[in-house]
C-alpha cells in the first residue's frame, strides 16, 4: 500500500468560529496535552509523505499562530496561510486558488479531526488514485436509524440504514474534477455541507472508505471532553 507517486495538496479549513462548541477561542485553537487541536491534526498528515504542500484557511485574528503552527509541524513543504470565508465552503474555495498545478490530488481535512489514522489517509489517496473515481471519502455506516424529517417536526422516511453513511474528512479528490466542482457551486451559488456533495452536483464518482468513529469531529464540548481523555492519555 502507498500512494504511488501521486503528489497530494492538503487544504485544511481552520476559519470556523466554533458557535456549537461555545468557547471563547475557536476550536482549532484550544490546547490538548500541551498542543493546539490544530496541531494534532497536521502531525497526523506528516506522517504521510505523498503531500507536497499545505493550505490553511484561518481567521485574521489567528494567522500569526497558525503561520507558527504549520512551520513548526512541516517545515520542508510549501506552506500557505490564508484567510477563510464565512462558511466552510468559502473557506475551502478560498484555499483552492493557491493549490499548486503540479498536485495531483487535493485533500481536504476538517482542522479539528485530529484522530484520522495514516493507514485511512493513505487508503483514501489510493483509492482516489484509482482511474476509475473522481474522488473518495472517509465515511462510517449510520449506527442510528435515519430519518428524513420535514420541518424538523415530520417524518417523510426512513432510508434503508444499510445504505445510510455518515460523511468524515478526509475527502481527496482528483484536483481538476475539484477545481471544477467548486467553481461550478460558486458560480450557480449552490451550497453543499461537504466537498463532495459539490463534486456529486457535477456528476462525478466518489467512493466510500470505511473508517471508524475514532475520527469523530470536535463539535461540542462533550467531544472536545473525549479528546482530552484520548490525547491525554497517550
Ligand atoms: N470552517 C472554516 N470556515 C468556516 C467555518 C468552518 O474553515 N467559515 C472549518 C472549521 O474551523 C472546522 C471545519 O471547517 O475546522 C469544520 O467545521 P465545524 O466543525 O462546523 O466548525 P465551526 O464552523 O467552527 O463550528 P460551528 O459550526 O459550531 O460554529
Ligand atoms: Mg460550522
């Protein structure tokens, strides 16, 4: 296993405010055992040599930081720190226009999953390598019965849960089909809630990694809890 010789852009979106977890400082910011959740992130994909260069979307207010933050974890890549949007997507399409022609994946990862294991990094770039994708994800089959609810009041159905997954990131995509599927949602103002979802509105074929719910994303202060006890004990 290995990612071949396919070199991989890794676009981290780190400009949320964080309004679920509702601490002062935003989530990527906060400090587990000595080290910013953003940090623990990037060492993650340090680990992995097929990724040739760095993008993250940040604040105004914690560019200096973050500038400190990727030096420090990767110091022998192009590194760019650049201000995000409003959303997530704005941040994300933001990042894209610094991507580099010579890569030929982009990847992109949430800055507060700081659980992805290498193994999953590397078996999404392999699968997204393949010829016959556009892209690939990291999802987890739905433990919970889904339900499409109308209003959030009324159930309209209930999805077979054997095809029901929940989306993580990393999702890594081939950088042109990307690059396309985000101009496209721009230019028709179509808003997605992941980077997937953009590349589906193009038609392209993503496929599905099987991860676990290790790499959950910190999004309430009961999660950030849980990755205090993880990181802590390690
Ligand atoms: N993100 C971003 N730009 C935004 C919003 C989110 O770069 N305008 C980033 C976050 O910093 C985070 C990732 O996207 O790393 C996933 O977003 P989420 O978990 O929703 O974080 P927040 O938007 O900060 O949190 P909330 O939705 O609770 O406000
Ligand atoms: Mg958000």
């Amino acid at each position: 296993m290995g990612s071949g010789s396919k070199q991989v852009a890794l676009v981290v979106p780190a400009a949320g405010s964080g309004t679920r977890m509702g601490e002062e400082i935003p989530k990527p910011y906060l400090t587990i055992a000595g080290k910013t959740i953003l940090e623990h992130t990037l060492l993650q994909f340090r680990q992995v040599d097929a990724i040739h260069e760095l993008i993250v979307s940040t604040s105004e207010f914690f560019k200096d930081q973050t500038c400190e933050i990727v030096a420090s974890v990767f110091g022998d890549i192009e590194l760019t720190v650049i201000e995000g949007g409003a959303e997530r997507q704005e941040s994300v399409f933001k990042a894209l226009q610094y991507v580099s022609d010579s890569a030929e994946l982009i990847a992109i990862h949430d800055a507060v999953r700081p659980f992805v294991s290498k193994q999953l990094i590397l078996e999404c770039i392999n699968e997204a390598s393949n010829p016959g994708v556009d892209g690939s994800i990291l999802a987890t089959p739905a433990k919970d019965t889904i339900k499409e609810v109308e209003d959030a009041k009324y159930v309209v159905e209930t999805p077979k849960r054997e095809r029901m997954w929940q989306a993580q990131t990393p999702q890594i995509f081939k950088r042109e089909v990307l690059l396309r599927a985000y101009n496209n949602a721009t230019m028709r103002k179509l808003m997605g809630t992941d980077d997937s979802s953009l590349v589906e509105m193009i038609g392209g074929k993503v496929s599905v990694i099987k991860s676990t719910t290790d790499n959950f994303k910190i999004t309430y202060p009961l999660d950030f809890q849980l990755a205090k006890l993880i990181l802590s004990g390690k």
